[in-house]
C-alpha cells in the first residue's frame, strides 16, 4: 500500500493480500494529523466494490472501519500499520 499526503489530501493505491492476489484497490480522503475519512474502490477481475472509510491514528497504526456501499451490510475493520522507509 502507498499513500500520497498533499495538505490533508490523501491519495492510495493497495493490493489484495493471501487469497485475493488480484485485487486491486484505491483510497482517497483527507487526513488531519489524527483521522482519516474517505473512500475506497477495488476490483479483483469482474467483481468491483466501493466503500466508506474511517481511521483514527494510534501510534504507527492507523485503525478503525470500512463500509461497503456497493454490498449493502458488508463491513469490517482495516487496521494499516507503517513499516520502516
């Protein structure tokens, strides 16, 4: 995952992990220093989703939920941790 910060403005690309190789998927929204909120789209070959996000920084963590707005009642946690440059 990689992720672009212009202002509060944040942009990102990601890719599906063990079991969803072919997913890819990109994030945008705005950051201001303690919370994150936008959206994200994905797709993994015909299947696509589009979904709300909202993370709160906790260390070198950024945790909380995403929403799917395209699967309505789909929902889970998204826990992004930093790795070392």
């Amino acid at each position: 995952m990689q992720f672009i910060q212009q202002g509060n403005r944040v942009t990102g690309t990601y890719q599906g992990g063990q079991g969803h190789e072919g997913l890819i998927g990109k994030i945008s929204g705005t950051f201001d220093g303690k919370t994150f909120v936008g959206t994200y789209d994905n797709n993994e070959g015909k299947i696509s989703g589009r979904g709300t996000l909202s993370l709160i920084l906790n260390g070198d963590r950024l945790e909380g939920h995403w929403v799917s707005t395209t699967a309505l009642g789909q929902k889970g946690e998204w826990v992004l941790k930093r790795q070392p440059q």
